[in-house]
C-alpha cells in the first residue's frame, strides 16, 4: 500500500491504474500475492517514481490565493494525460484483449 502511496500521490485515477496493472501482471507471472517488487515494475513502466510523482507531497497547508490549486492542476493534467496515452498504446499492443 506504501508503494500504491508513493507513486500515485494519493490520486485515485493513479491508484486505480498501478492496481489494475499490478493485478494483470501478477496474473501473467502467475503470482498470488503483489509485492513491492510488482508495484515497483508497473510504476517503472508508466516512468512514474516517487521523485516526480503527479502531485507534489506539501507538509505546509497552502494559504489562500497562493496559486497552488493552479500548479497541482496543471501538473496532475499533464500526468494523467501521459498516462492515458500509454494505455492506449498498451491497448494496441494486445489487441485479442478485451473486455466485454
């Protein structure tokens, strides 16, 4: 769950998407339990580490009209914009997968 943590910053869409990936892949590797290492793996293959994760993690709360809504938006926009992108590049990579 730290790992979850670390890398999605809390943003539930990114949440989702690194638990989603992690199931699959324990699925591939036939695995029952997912470890750090699987995490670790998935999150390298969306190149997100918690150095630059989507949201910056701030120990001060922001006072008003300090223009962080404005940054934390823009940055988590540009996030999950690359990360939908590669799932739809994911998606063309198997294309006998689908959900029905």
């Amino acid at each position: 769950m730290t790992a979850i943590h670390k890398y999605s910053s809390g943003i539930p869409r990114v949440v989702n998407l690194l638990c989603e990936h992690c199931l699959v892949s324990a699925f591939v590797d036939q695995k029952k339990t997912i470890g750090v290492d699987i995490v670790d793996a998935v999150a390298q293959d969306f190149d997100l580490n918690a150095e630059t994760s989507a949201v910056p993690v701030s120990t001060n709360p922001p006072t008003p009209n300090s223009g962080v809504d404005k940054f934390d938006l823009a940055e988590a926009l540009r996030s999950l914009a690359t990360i939908a992108e590669r799932l739809k590049d994911s998606k063309d990579e198997f294309p006998g997968e689908r959900k029905s």
